[in-house]
C-alpha cells in the first residue's frame, strides 16, 4: 500500500530539513568506494525533493556540506565539489517541471568558484518558482552561522542601529541564514545516528526529530511519507499542556 494516502494534508510540516547521512557505509557495503555511495545519494535527492513537491510541502532544506566536512579525505570533497556541479546541472529540468526555488545557505564563498559560479546561476534561474524552495546547506555550520549573527548584531548596536533593548528573536532571525524560511517542523537523519552535527540549532528549537536506520542511498519517497506520518502522530505543545491544546 502506497503510505501516501495515509499523510494528512491539512497538517503537513511546512519545513523539513534533512541530515542526509549513509553514502559512505553504503557503499563500503557493496565493496566499492566512498564516491560511488555520493553518486547514488544523488538519486535519493531527487525522490525526496519530488515527493515534497507532489504533497505541498513549502521548504525543503537538506544538508549537502557541513563545515567540518573540509576536513575528509582531499580526494572524497572534490568529488563533492564534482558531483554538485553536475547534479545542479542536471536537476534544472526538475526544478523546473516541478516549479521550485533553489537557494543555498552556509559560507557560500568558500566553495570553489566554478561551484559557486553554478550554484548562482541555478538560483536565478529558478528565482521565480514558487512551488517549493529547495535550499542546499553548503559550507554549513549552525555555529558560524550563530557566531556570524552576533558579530552583524553587534556591529549594528554599536552604529546605533538597533538598540540593545530591542533586540529579540524576531531580530536574531533578521540575521540568520535562513532569514527567509519558516522554523524547522520536522528534522529527519538518515543512517542510525542520533545526533544533530551543527545543523540548524536554532531553526530546531521546537521540531520533532526523527532517525531512521536506512542510509541514505536507499531512502525513497515511502521513508520519507513513514517519517511525515509519525510527525503527524505526535502531539506539538510547544512548552503547552494537552489540555490547553484541546
């Protein structure tokens, strides 16, 4: 049976973000290297970011690089950085049909220039779609991006441009990454482990979590309606009783 008819429509997050982890194990499973399990992954992407679509879901955030990935193997990030070039490449047609956003958050000027060059003209290319936005955390890290905030924040109380009195977490949003994108309601990792790894930490507060043994390679579109079901299965009080909720 297809889990799809069994999503409520009327109560869908409005924003998943997804720890898309698993490329490597799998393809250490099927004795072959690191890169191969990252091409694969590639076809998981697109399932995923179809499926959302299909259902309604506005925002889509999945993280594609983090900061601390500089660190791998010199060899495994520029297949990365290969691999992104021609995903983005490859991927205008859907984005296209299925009328989506592209955009990308993270210390986007660290990537390598012909990424970055692709990566801009894929956003304005898709800059009037508005279907769903797709955004690709690239160069990520929650606590730069945090420390990157208080810094901007900062340079402003001293300018006399906000007062400190002010400030509130309508104006910490104003700096953020995500500036333009709703709270994460649902967080999704791949691959067994339980941890967040410097993602959204602030855009998190109040999502519900949800870790799923498969890696993520073999995550298809019915992973992704079992972890939207037992989304809608929870009860959300941010910091309420039940009974106020009823």
């Amino acid at each position: 049976m297809d889990l799809k008819n069994n999503i409520l429509l009327k109560r869908l997050p409005k924003h998943i973000a997804i720890i898309m982890d698993g490329n490597g194990r799998w393809a250490k499973q099927k004795g072959m290297l690191r890169a191969f399990g990252h091409e694969n992954g590639t076809k998981a992407v697109r399932e995923v970011v179809e499926a959302c679509a299909e259902l309604g879901v506005a925002n889509l955030t999945l993280y594609a690089f983090s900061t601390e990935n500089w660190n791998r193997p010199k060899l495994e990030v520029q297949t990365l950085m290969k691999l992104l070039v021609s995903s983005l490449k490859k991927e205008i047609k859907t984005l296209q049909d299925n009328n989506i956003r592209l955009s990308a958050i993270g210390n986007l000027t660290s990537l390598p220039s012909k990424v970055y060059k692709e990566l801009h003209e894929v956003i304005e290319l898709t800059n009037q779609n508005n279907r769903m936005t797709l955004t690709l955390a690239l160069s990520y890290g929650s606590r730069e991006e945090l420390l990157n905030t208080v810094k901007e924040i900062s340079k402003k109380v001293k300018n006399n441009i906000i007062s400190p009195e002010l400030i509130d977490e309508s104006i910490i949003n104003e700096h953020l990454y995500t500036q333009n994108l709703p709270d994460v309601d649902l967080l999704i990792r791949t691959s067994g482990e339980q941890r967040i790894s410097n993602f959204l930490l602030w855009q998190i507060a109040y999502a519900e979590l949800y870790f799923t043994k498969t890696l993520w390679p073999d995550f298809t579109k019915q992973h992704l309606y079992e972890a939207i079901i037992e989304y809608q299965k929870r009860e959300r009080r941010f910091g309420k009783t039940s009974e106020q909720l009823n």
